[in-house]
C-alpha cells in the first residue's frame, strides 16, 4: 500500500484549511505538532511468573481549549505515529463540538485477546502508574477505544485513586455506572453517529427506513451501530464483520440475535440463515450506507474503486486514506466523517466528566436528550460551512474546528 499514514493525513487537513482560515506559518505549524508526549516500558508479570515490558504511550496533542482528552486504545500494531494523529483527531473533535477540552489519545502495543483477566488488570494498572503524574480530571482524562472495556476503566480509575489517595471518578469515563459512569456512554458513538446520519439522510432526500447497511467491526462502536441502525434507524443490516471475518444476508440480519451467535462462538462467521464473507468483501459491498467502525485505512487505495456505497459513515476514526478519499470524491461517493460523525463518544464522555465533578447522575432520557441536540447542531454547523464554502464535510468540519482552537491559543495569549 502507498497511503499517507495517519499523522500527515491529520496535519495535511490543517494545511488545507490554512488558507480559508489565512492562518500564520508559524500558528500552523504549532497546530501540526503534538505539545507533549509521553513514553514508557511498562513492566507486567505474566500469569507464567515471567516479567514482559509493554511500550507504552500517551501523546496530549494541544491543550488550548481545556484538559486533554482521548482514548486508550490496546493494540498489537500500534505505533506512535498512529497515537499522534489519532491524537490530533481527538484535538479537532472537541473543538468541533465546541467541548471545553483539548485532545490526546494513549496506546499499548499489546494482543489483549491472547492475554488472561488478570495480565490485562496488570497492564492497565501499570499504565496508570506510569502515567499517573500527567494526567487528571484537570490534566488528561482517558477513555475507553480499540479493545479497552469499561472494566478496563474502572481498574484505571481504581489505580489512581489509589495513588492520590481520594476516589477520583472524574479521572476517567467511560467507567461502569456503580463506579460514576454516565448513563449511555456505552452505545454513545454509535447513537450520535445514527443522529448524524438521520439529518444527512434528510438533506440528501434519501429514506432511512429499510436503506441497506454495511459495517465493518463488531466490537462495542460496530456492534451498537448495527443494533442501533435496525432498531433506531429502521434501517436494513445486510452485513457485518469482525476481525475474523464477516456475514451477509440480502434479507437483513437478525442483530440481537447475531450478537448472541458472537457471543457463544466468539464470532460472527456461520451465522444461521446468512452466508460468510470476508472484510475486504464486505467493504465492497452495493449498499446505501458502508459503516466502517473498526480501525484506521481500511478504505484504501487498493479498493476504494471498488467501494459502491452511496454514504461513507466513519464511526471509526481515520478508516478512509487521504488517497481513497479523492476516489470516493470522484465517484460521488458521501463521506460523513469521523470528527463529526463518531463524536457521540466523546461527547458523553464529557457528559459523564461533568457529572462526576458534581457528584451527579443524570438518567437515560436526559443524556440522549442532549446527545441528540449537540450531534444535530454540530452537524447544521458543519453542513452550512460546506454548503457556504463549497467544501466537503470533512473541509467544513476542521475549518470549525481549527477556527475554534487557534481562537483559544489567541485569547490565551499563546499566538
Ligand atoms: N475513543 C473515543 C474517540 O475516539 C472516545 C474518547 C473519549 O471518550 O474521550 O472519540
């Protein structure tokens, strides 16, 4: 593959708004920085009595706008190229949604599936004491991403506790609810990337009710999206695929049912009722909408020709290279993307911040109710720069977003 990796992809989307924004040279290129980054070797006794060193890393790419935050994402091919721009995401993200917030994103090089209850609570606890000193409810507050669970955080949050000596829920979210977790976090970027999708499906004149519907991972964001788009959407889920492969059914699936068939056998394939498929089949499939929402370059281009959808949702962050992107531009393919469109996340993590710094808890209805109405006026916004500009979402949304951080760094004092 030729793609561009992550990291140039993010900076070149600051360049491109550099112009619009008549940006400084020297502004520009603190925005193509990351301010601080951190890492370590993190030493983990195995279950074998054997001490393995994990690397490590958190990057806390710019602070402007408030604390840091982003995810924690455990992976066996993380690098920290990949952390940086993920990083930078995170950055334009809570901008966007005009969060009090900057961005960072942290990472293991690890292979949790291979890894015992206890070995993953080691890790995540070391994390934390290697980290310890840099992050916090005023500093940095990570997050569940890639393959770290809600129990994940709740051992992190523990760990910290522990070292400040005073339960600090607000260190982390993302956590289970018994331990200040916010109602609906769970499925967050899944509901918010639906909201978003139902008003671009308004603009675009195209009905949701039955619109067939593809996706791509089935971990926490892959699977709420496919249970959200049949269940919230009315939408038909003709495919889904986790890293071993995928399923398809022209009918529509059964999603409640799938996940319990994933459950037992520990994956998707040979489903009853629908035929197996791999992951590069499945993003190549003639669908109203393709929902990428597992890792990052999966459109590529290598099949980005091949892709016939009509709408690209990233629910997962960076899934379309910078060189598939003007194929799909070419062939009129729409892409909603990830800073808007997967930004329900954060955007509920936030929520669960703000309740867990006032020792509160708000229920169901009312975190959705404000889910919703931050996901459809980010999207007015974003969608009303592009119709003015003549820019893509994706143009649209980081020209907000930079507009909103450079803002911070001025009034600051900074620039
Ligand atoms: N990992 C999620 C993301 O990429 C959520 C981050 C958070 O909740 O802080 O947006």
């Amino acid at each position: 593959m030729t793609e561009t990796d992550l990291f140039e992809t993010i900076r070149g989307q600051v360049c491109r708004c550099a112009y619009d924004l008549k940006l400084e040279p020297d502004i520009e290129a603190i925005l193509k920085m990351p301010m601080r980054e951190f890492h370590f070797s993190i030493p983990v006794r195995m279950d074998d009595g054997r001490i393995r060193a994990f690397q490590g890393f958190r990057v806390q790419y710019n602070d402007a706008r408030g604390p840091t935050k982003g995810g924690i994402r455990f992976h066996p091919d993380e690098t920290i190229d990949t952390i940086r721009g993920l990083a930078a995401i995170m950055t334009w993200k809570c901008a966007l949604f005009g969060l009090p917030l900057g961005g960072a994103k942290g990472g293991v090089i690890c292979t949790p599936k291979e890894m015992s209850e206890g070995e993953l609570e080691r890790l995540s606890r070391a994390y934390i004491q290697a980290l310890c000193r840099h992050i916090g409810p005023e500093r940095d507050i990570p997050a569940p991403d890639v393959y770290t669970t809600p129990r994940i955080m709740a051992w992190m949050m523990d760990e910290y506790s522990k070292i400040a000596g005073q339960t600090t829920f607000g260190v982390i979210t993302g956590k289970p609810i018994p331990v200040g977790g916010s109602e609906g976090r769970l499925d967050a970027t899944a509901r918010g990337g639906w909201y978003v999708i139902a008003e671009a499906a308004r603009d675009a004149d195209v009905d949701l009710k039955g619109a067939t519907v593809a996706v791509q991972g089935f971990g926490n964001v892959g699977s709420n999206a496919a249970l959200l788009g049949q269940f919230l959407a009315g939408a038909k889920v003709v495919a889904v695929s986790d890293s071993r492969g995928g399923v398809l059914n022209h009918n529509g699936l059964d999603v409640q049912r799938l996940l319990e068939h994933k459950e037992k056998t520990g994956s998707v394939l040979n489903f009853e009722g629908a035929g197996n498929i791999t992951n590069e089949a499945l993003l190549e499939l003639d669908v109203d909408i393709l929902i990428p929402a597992a890792l990052e370059n999966v459109i590529n281009t290598g099949n980005a020709d091949n892709v016939k959808a009509k709408i690209v949702a990233e629910f997962a962050n960076g899934p379309v290279s910078n060189e598939a992107e003007a194929v799909l531009g070419k062939k009129g393919v729409a892409i909603i993307p990830d800073l808007l469109c997967n930004g329900g996340g954060v955007v509920v993590s936030y929520f669960e911040m703000v309740q867990n710094l006032n020792m509160d808890h708000w229920d169901a209805a009312d975190v959705d109710s404000r889910l919703r109405k931050m996901m459809t006026s980010t999207y007015h916004a974003v969608h009303e720069t592009a119709r003015k500009k003549g820019f893509s979402l994706r143009q649209a949304a980081y020209t907000i977003a930079v507009r909103n951080v450079v803002e911070a760094m001025a009034a600051r004092g900074w620039v």
